[in-house]
C-alpha cells in the first residue's frame, strides 16, 4: 500500500488558501478515481482506493499545519509502512506557481508540515513540491501561503490539479519521469496545428503526406532564331 499525504489546514476558512494545495489535490484525485468516502482517521480524513494495481490510501491530517506529523505517524505506524511508502503533496514557495518537483529526503526548509513529520517519521518520505510562488520578501511569506488564490490563477490552478490526478497512478508506482509528463501535458500542453490550421499562404510548408507547395513558374525560354539553329546543326556535322 502507499500512503498519499495532502497537507493544508482543516476548515472553510482555510480552504481555498495556497498553503492547502496539498488538500486541494488529495481531493481531486479521491474524486476522479472513485476512492471510497472520506472518514475520521488518524487525527485527519481518510479514503482508500486503487491507482491501476496500487491499493492507495489518502490521508488530510486534521491537526493543523504545525502538527502534521503526528497524523502521518499513526497511519503508517497502523498500516505497517515504511517512510519509503509515504508520499507528501504540500505547498512550495520556491516554485514557480504550476511547476512541480518530486523530491525524497532532505531537509524541510522551513515548511511546519514537512518539519512536523521530520520529527515523527524521519525524511526518508517522497514530496511532490507543488508550486504557489513567492511574495517577494520573507515578511509576507505567512500572509501570502494564508491567502486565497486568485480568480486570475484558477484557470492554471485546475490545470495544475487535473495534471496531477492524471498522473496520480505513475506517482504511487514511483514512475516520475511519466508522472511529470502527465502534468506537463496539462499545464503547458503542446501545440498541435489540426486545432489551430495557418491560415491559407502563411505558415510552414506541409508535412509529408500534404501537397508540398510548389515552386512560381519559371518564365518560357525565348525560341531561337533561324541563324542559331543552322550554327548549331553545322556545329554538330564538324
């Protein structure tokens, strides 16, 4: 089994706020995979569900940011797993807001989330860091991840959200390089020009398969006259 961890703080008044994306995306990938309902467990919410093969369960900690730990603790102390088995979904101030890293071990750089579960279960869990961006100086920091996100940001906020759920089954099954994929695709989708045709004498020549754009007609040659056509046959009986 693996452990998928959203952290945020519990209650309408925090719910929509940057530093509860981690809740935000445990939720949309409980309601996109059919996970069970939502129960009072392990001083937090709980569900279980399946990602492919994966027996998965999601965890919100209800203790508040600051004691995250002690709910993260007690569910992989009664599910029997290892930090390996654990992975955390929390808010990252040194990421652009719709980047995302994946990231095991290491310190928790002032996040009181991931230092709570420091102290309870080590650092050798996985993170995806979920980028929310930077207000700029150290002062607004506390006020900026206890803000709402902005109606400008909920078009890439719901990209972001829906990448991650797609990819939720490559992230329980430890496959990064497609999980990243998975959310590129989402939030910075490629172009593809059968949605978008050129318009008619613009763009680049067609690719193979296409009439190839020809070359402008050349002008005719001039027919030669009847002096050069007696040099030229005598040239030939030399």
């Amino acid at each position: 089994m693996i452990l998928i961890v959203g952290l945020g703080n519990p209650g309408m008044k925090y719910a929509q706020n940057r530093h509860n994306i981690g809740f935000m995306a445990a939720d949309r990938i409980a309601g996109d995979h059919g996970f069970g309902p939502w129960r009072s467990r392990f001083q937090g919410e709980f569900a279980e569900g399946r990602l492919a093969d994966r027996r998965v369960a999601l965890l919100k900690p209800a203790t508040f940011m600051n004691l995250s730990g002690q709910s993260v603790g007690e569910a992989m102390r009664y599910l029997k797993l290892e930090p390996a088995d654990v992975i955390v979904l929390h808010d990252e101030l040194d990421l652009a807001s719709g980047k995302v890293r994946l990231k095991t071990g290491g310190g928790h750089a002032g996040h009181n989330g991931l230092r709570s579960i420091h102290q309870h279960i080590g650092e050798a869990y996985r993170r995806l860091r979920i980028g929310i961006g930077h207000p700029g100086h150290k002062d607004r920091v506390a006020a900026y991840v206890l803000s709402d996100f902005a109606k400008a940001e909920q078009e890439g906020l719901e990209d972001l959200l829906r990448g991650i759920s797609e990819g939720a089954a490559m992230l329980a099954a430890g496959d990064d390089g497609r999980f990243m994929n998975a959310v590129a695709a989402r939030v910075a989708p490629a172009r593809n020009s059968s949605d978008n045709p050129p318009a008619a004498g613009t763009g680049p020549a067609p690719a193979a398969g296409r009439a190839a754009i020809a070359d402008p007609p050349q002008p005719p040659e001039a027919p030669a006259s009847f002096t050069d056509r007696l040099r030229a046959l005598s040239e030939k009986f030399r």
